[in-house]
C-alpha cells in the first residue's frame, strides 16, 4: 500500500494530464488549485521554471489526488498573491461528470492540449498504458 501524502496549502504540484504532457498547479484551499498557463514534455527538474508563469484558473479539486500519487507534490512555497483572485470564484469541473480523471480532461481543453479529443472525457486514461 502506497503511503499518503498530506498536501498542505502552497504545494507545487505536477499533473501528468496526456502521456507526454504534464501541467503544473499550487494548491491554494483545501479544496481548490491554480494552475498555470504552462505544460512540459517531461518533468520539469525545479519549480524555480514557474516563477515568470501565468496562473490561469482555479479549480476545485478531490484531495485524494495527490494523498493517492495520482498527482505528485513536487515542492513547497508561500502563495503569490493573485492565487487570492483565482480562488475566491474556483471552476467546477465538467458538469454531471464525477470522475478522478475529469480534471485532467479540464486541463487538456483549457491548456490546448491536442490529440486527445476522442478519449472519453470520463476515462481519459483509458488507452494510454494498454
């Protein structure tokens, strides 16, 4: 069994939402994250990459993404101060779709990730690792 991981609120965390595309996001409540405007192809190796980044929205979120590894906190910080504004109104995610991966299909739209469209938006993972 996989030890859980406690997020606490300024975590950077890294969200891997297509095979070779990963987004980046601090925690902000305990229920809502700000993701930046930015995706990699790999892992970025620091956060320190962030620091010029625009962050895009607010998104309410399930914890039990990062206490499960599904999303990985990869480093620690004071929030910036426009977190304040991406947090007081926080997104929903897709209405009527409750599913883990919902918020990864989100990512993919807002971020114009492409190459994904026909992946269930309730699954997104489902081919991936076949």
């Amino acid at each position: 069994m996989k030890p859980r991981k406690k997020e606490r609120i300024g975590d950077f965390i890294e969200v891997q939402i297509a095979p070779a595309v990963y987004a980046y996001c601090r925690l902000a409540t305990n229920m809502a994250c700000v993701f930046y405007n930015f995706t990699s192809e790999a892992p970025i190796q620091t956060t320190s990459l962030l620091a010029d980044k625009r962050l895009l929205v607010g998104l309410y979120v399930m914890a039990y993404a990062t206490r499960e590894g599904h999303w990985r906190i990869i480093d620690q910080a004071p929030l910036p101060p426009e977190v304040d504004e991406l947090t007081t109104q926080p997104s929903f995610l897709r209405r009527g779709v409750n599913s883990p991966m919902t918020a990864e299909h989100t990512l993919r739209e807002l971020l114009a990730v492409k190459g994904y469209e026909d992946l269930n938006p309730n699954f997104p993972w489902q081919d991936w690792f076949e």
